[in-house]
C-alpha cells in the first residue's frame, strides 16, 4: 500500500484534491466534526478540562469556537484529546484499506503530529491567495481569528512545500486538479514497476 499525504494551506482546497485520486481519503476533519457529534467520551474529556466551554453534547463549533478564542492553551489542549481519537481511526482505516494499491491521507496536521511515515509521498496543493480567501468565506462558521491560531500550531509553508515531493497547482477546476493528479499516479506507478 502506497500512502499518499496532502498537505498545503488551510482552504487550499486539499480534500477536494484528495477526493480526486479516487482511492480510499482519510479525511481528518471529517471524522473530528464526526467525534464531536457522536462521541460521548470525547466531549466527557473535553467538559473535564474546559467546562466553562463545552457544556452540551452533542459539541457544537460554537462551544469550541469559544473556547479557542479565550485562551492560547485550549487550542492545544483540544488537539491533544481529539489526536488520541483520530490516531485510532487512522488505524482501522489503514487496516481496512490494507489491500488498496493507494490510499491518500488528508489530515491538516499530518507533520505537525508526527503522522506521516518516512516513504509516504508527500504531495503540496498550491493555490493563489485570492481563491483560498473566497474558498474560506464560503466555509459556515468562518472566523479569521481561529484560522489564526491554527496557523500558528502549523509548520510553515515553504517547510511543507519543500519536503513534499510534487505539488499540485490548484486552479479549482476538475480538469486541471484530474490531470495534475494523473501524472503524479502515472510517475509513481512506473517507478514501481521498474524498481
């Protein structure tokens, strides 16, 4: 199994991407909105240690949206207990995918947290800044200040681009991501092949 990370800048457009390999995608931010909604353990943990913020099950962004802006350290805190849960899922994703030729990992803190293995392929989804800021205002719940503080937590950019190995340039436009991702899969493919 050849594991496929997708990194690049929050509203980039990296899921749209990864849906566009067609093989399995470990969204990450999908199972965190999924955990907050139907995980009564996870929002047990999190009224443990920010009651005053989250108070009502199932979690909504309002409660976390709160706490993230109140204090430095909740972001930190919120990642930590939601990582351990994530990290599980990733697992049986991984185990139930184990026969794919591929599968693609879109996870926002994929270096961050240490998630990538050293031969994962890493790919770099660029996007010019004008299309990122409309991408993110049609985001529900936009909020500039908590983009913020989880750009803070990330490594940098030109840190991510420079260990990935290809980069997409993403026009948001199905043609141009399907092709860019059609040389990528063909380049990997061959390598294998003659390896």
């Amino acid at each position: 199994m050849i594991r496929i990370g997708v990194l690049g800048d929050i509203g980039s457009g990296k899921s749209y991407v990864a849906k566009n390999f067609g093989y399995p995608v470990f969204n990450a931010d999908y199972e965190v909105s999924k955990l907050y909604k139907k995980n009564k353990k996870v929002y047990l943990k999190l009224k443990r240690i920010i009651p005053e913020y989250i108070y009502e099950f199932p979690i909504d962004k309002f409660q976390l949206s709160k706490a993230i802006l109140a204090n430095n350290s909740n972001l930190k805190k919120i990642i930590k207990i939601v990582h351990k849960e994530i990290s599980y899922k990733l697992v049986s994703f991984l185990f139930k995918n184990k026969n794919k030729k591929f599968v693609v990992l879109d996870i926002p803190l994929l270096l961050e947290n240490k998630i990538n293995k050293k031969n994962d392929i890493l790919v770099y989804v660029e996007s010019k800044k004008t299309d990122i800021q409309a991408n993110l205002k049609r985001r529900k719940n936009f909020n500039p200040k908590i983009l913020k503080k989880f750009k803070k937590i990330q490594l940098s950019l030109d840190y991510k681009k420079k260990n990935s190995r290809f980069i997409i340039k993403n026009k948001f436009t199905k043609k141009s991501v399907k092709d860019e991702i059609k040389k990528i899969l063909k380049i990997i493919k061959d390598e294998r092949n003659n390896s």
